[in-house]
C-alpha cells in the first residue's frame, strides 16, 4: 500500500490547519523513519513499537514506518494514567516507546519495562534523517499481526485487540466498494478527491482503520485536527480544506450543536455525516438535522475495536424507515443473533449479536482465555452486545449484555431509560445503572447532568421521574436520583466509562 501511494504524487495525503503532506513526502518520510528503526533501534518483524502520544502527522508517519518493515505498532490511548499505560506496556513488552513530552513524562525510567524499552520522542528527527532511504518492505503473511489497539476499557482491565495485515486490507476493501457503490448512486466526487476529517484518537480503529489507512490506499486526503476538541478550529479546518466526509462521536455533534458561531463557516463541502462509537438517541438525531447544514443525509454504524470497522451502516433511508436502527450487516459480515444456547434466532427475538469477516481481529494479545471467550472455533465474534433483527434485516442494539439490571427478574436496558431521559430538554447527559436491593437484587439508579447546572436538583428529580412514568414501565423507572452538575467521565471514543461513575 505505500508503494502504491507514490502514483498519487503530488496530491496531499494529509492536511491540517498549519501546512499539508503529500502522498510522495509521506512515503520519503516514512522510509527514512523506517530504515532508522532497523538499523538504529533494531526493530526487526514481529517487534513492537508503542506509540504513545496525541494526534500528529508524526503519529501516522510512525505507524507506516513501524508495519511496513513487519513490525507491530502498539497504539496506546493518550488519554491514559501512568498506570494504565505501564500495563500496556507490561503486556505487550515494545521494544521501542515512541511519545509525546506529555505521555513520556508518565513513564518512570526506574520500571523494568520501561527500563527495557527506549524512549524517544515523536518529534525526532527521524524522518529526515535518511533522505535517500528505500521504501521499505518485509516478508509478512496476511495473518501476521500489524497493529494492537486496547479496548475501551469500560469494564475490567483494557486488552490488546490483535490486528492482522488481512484485517486492515479488508477494511481498505470495504472503502473501496463504499466508493464504488457511491459513484453507483451518483456521488459525483471522485474518490481521490475526498476529504475526510480526523478528529478522533488515532489508538482507535474510527481513525487509524478507517480515516488514514485507507485514504492512503484510495489517495484521498485526511484533514488532521490537531489538539483538543474546539469548535472553531474544527469547521475552520472543515472550511479551508474543503472537508467532504466527517464522522464524528455524539459528544463532538453534540458540541456543535451548543456551538452558535456554525454559520460564521463555509461547510458547503461537507456533505457527509455519521456518527459512530457511541449510541445515540432519535431526538438527538433529529436535533442534528435542524440545527446543522451539514446533516442531512445523517448515517449511523455499529462497530467495535474488536471488529477493525463498521459491522453494520444506517443509511437516511434506513433511519428515516426505522428511527433508532443500526441498519444492516456490511459488504463481506455475516451478522446473527443468538440465545443463550447458541441458536440462532429468528427476527424480532432479542439475543447476542455475533459476526464473522475478514475484518474480525486474530485474537487478544497473549490472552488466550478472552480470546476463546470472544471468538469461537468457526471464528465468530461474540460481542456481548444485545440486539434485534427487523424483518428487513436490520440490526437494533438493545443494550450491553454486562451493563444489564435485573429487577425482580425483569430485565432493564440503561440504554432505553438513558434515551427517554435525555430526550428532556432540562437533561444535558444521563447514566443509569444498576444498584443492589436486598429483595429486588437490583433497584434502577439514574444519574443527570442538568442542562442548567443552577437547577434546583429537587424539583427535577420530580419532572424526571414523572416523565419516565409516562414513557417507561413502572420497574424501569429510576427509584435513585442523583443529580450534579460535574460532567460525566467518559472515554476516548466518548462512551461513558460506567465503572467510574457513583449511583
């Protein structure tokens, strides 16, 4: 795929508000870093490379280098403690650390695995230093591991998700045939002419798989956002590099909507939106369509790191026919739901959704047990997510199997009271969860983050739960109410991080 990059020339891989990269100083570049980690760094086929550190040009630059000699680039959040990213590095033992000043000041030197592995920092010099390097290659097979990313960690200690070369060349493929069927419907945008927004961490497969790995191989262009999350920046970069496609997580939608300066941009570019990462109401959804230019032809997708990409994409249509669906299996998933048992259940019979593709990754870094729990003999993913075939074949995510309460032996999906809740306009974000009862076994909390931090918690906890009563079965209303005006912790992909949150 680097290779095949050098036909686009001139064209830029890889724009941002401070300069752009075309597709041939990419590839100089990432032969020069390359060539310095094998002859500097010995990093040979099969050795990680962590790379530890925001959102750069340097960070993809980094990861081309390290896959394209056979080595496995280790994508570590940058939203980590010091600890969690120590674990990462216990387990997945690098035999190079490559970090921003933020993330290597986290690293203490006196912890043996640190100790074992260097440490240099990601603005070296590394990619100028050999102007004349070949690009590089390696003898790999398509189920040698590439890549490891770590689950999102909203329950138990994060594990590496194993990614193969095949994984990452499907998902190129998916993207391709999503081209292909776009110019099949009309889309008069070339596909090298697509501009895609990066705003999401690059550890996570919305923006490594499926932003710079295939805009490399289809030679479209990323428009990198660089920092944290600011309205302005982003449309001001959406609007200089003539962004066509964006998919962002509900929390970054979200801000645009509270952002009232939208209009001062030009967007006309954009006319692809999604969401993903994160579930999101139809409300919410509604919202996005009056209140952005930009949202139209809104989508939303089902995907998890376990997957590499997308298992299933809602089209205007689907979501028009069926608000609240994550339409059907894409291009080369088989997508079943099962019972307890095993058995495959036929539509409008709620059961574990579970999938076989390409894109599937090869297993959890040395985790045998996790791995045979997620992926059985014939290769299907068991996601441990609850959802329901329609009988058009679309998929409807019900809840979180480990997120799910049991009141006196009626079942609770936090999802659907979370969705009634936030459907209020005085509720800026919710969690519900589960909290022990002696004679229950579990009892619904609720915990709201107001839209008016000033209101009185009292009288909305009255508005609330009369309102739940009249959308929700008696047992599914929340009995705990705790209201505060702190935001709700979340991680990188902005799913609430329920572990971390106090009924």
């Amino acid at each position: 795929m680097l290779a095949a990059s050098l036909a686009h020339g001139d064209r830029p891989y890889i724009v941002t508000l401070d300069g752009r990269l075309t597709f041939a100083e990419h590839a100089r570049r990432v032969s020069s870093i390359a060539h310095a980690l094998r002859t500097e760094h010995g990093v040979e086929k099969g050795d990680r490379v962590a790379i530890a550190a925001a959102n750069s040009q340097a960070w993809i630059e980094t990861f081309w280098a390290t896959v394209s000699i056979g080595a496995i680039a280790v994508g570590c959040n940058a939203w980590w403690s010091a600890r969690e990213l120590r674990q990462a590095l216990e387990l997945t033992r690098p035999v190079l650390v490559v970090a921003d000043e933020r993330r290597r000041a986290l690293l203490d030197p006196a912890t043996p695995t640190v100790a074992a592995a260097p440490t240099i920092d990601i603005d070296n010099d590394l990619a100028a230093r050999y102007p004349d390097a070949a690009l590089p290659s390696a003898d790999v097979a398509e189920d040698d591991p590439a890549v490891i990313l770590f689950t999102s960690g909203t329950s138990g200690r994060p594990k590496g998700a194993v990614h193969t070369h095949r994984n990452l060349c499907s998902v190129i493929g998916f993207h391709r045939s999503m081209d292909a069927m776009a110019a099949q419907y009309g889309d008069p945008v070339a596909p090298q002419d697509k501009v895609y927004l990066l705003a999401m961490p690059l550890f996570h497969v919305g923006s490594l798989h499926n932003l710079a790995v295939p805009r490399l191989a289809n030679g479209s262009t990323v428009a990198l956002h660089v920092g944290a999350f600011e309205p302005a920046r982003v449309l001001q970069l959406v609007q200089d590099a003539r962004v066509t496609h964006w998919g962002a997580v509900p929390t970054m939608a979200n801000r645009l909507l509270e952002f009232d300066r939208v209009g001062d941009y030009d967007t006309s570019s954009l006319y692809a939106f999604s969401l993903a990462s994160a579930p999101s109401s139809t409300a919410f959804k509604e919202r996005l369509r009056a209140h952005l230019p930009f949202a139209g032809a809104l989508v939303d997708s089902y995907g998890l790191t376990e997957s590499c990409t997308a298992v299933a994409l809602a089209t205007p249509l689907d979501l028009a026919e069926s608000p609240g669906t994550l339409g059907t299996p894409i291009v080369g998933v088989e997508m079943e739901v099962r019972d307890a048992l095993g058995n495959v259940l036929p539509p409008g019979e709620e059961g574990e959704i579970c999938v076989r593709s390409a894109y599937n990754m090869l297993g959890y870094w040395e985790n045998p047990e996790a791995t045979a729990a997620a992926i059985d003999d014939e290769r299907w993913l068991h996601t441990g997510d609850l959802g329901i075939f329609d009988e058009k074949g679309r998929i409807r995510l019900v809840a979180r199997r480990t997120d799910l309460i049991i009141r006196g032996g009626e079942n609770v999906y936090p999802a659907e009271v979370e969705a009634v809740l936030t459907d209020h306009p005085d509720v800026r974000e919710c969690v519900v969860l589960g909290v022990p009862h002696d004679d229950l076994g579990q009892e619904v909390a609720a915990v709201v983050v107001p839209a008016d931090p000033d209101a009185d918690a009292a009288a909305l906890e009255a508005t609330l739960r009369a309102h739940a009563a009249t959308e929700l079965a008696h047992y599914k209303v929340p009995s705990h109410w705790r209201i505060g005006s702190a935001p709700l912790p979340r991680n990188a992909t902005g799913k609430v991080i329920r572990t971390a949150v106090a009924p």
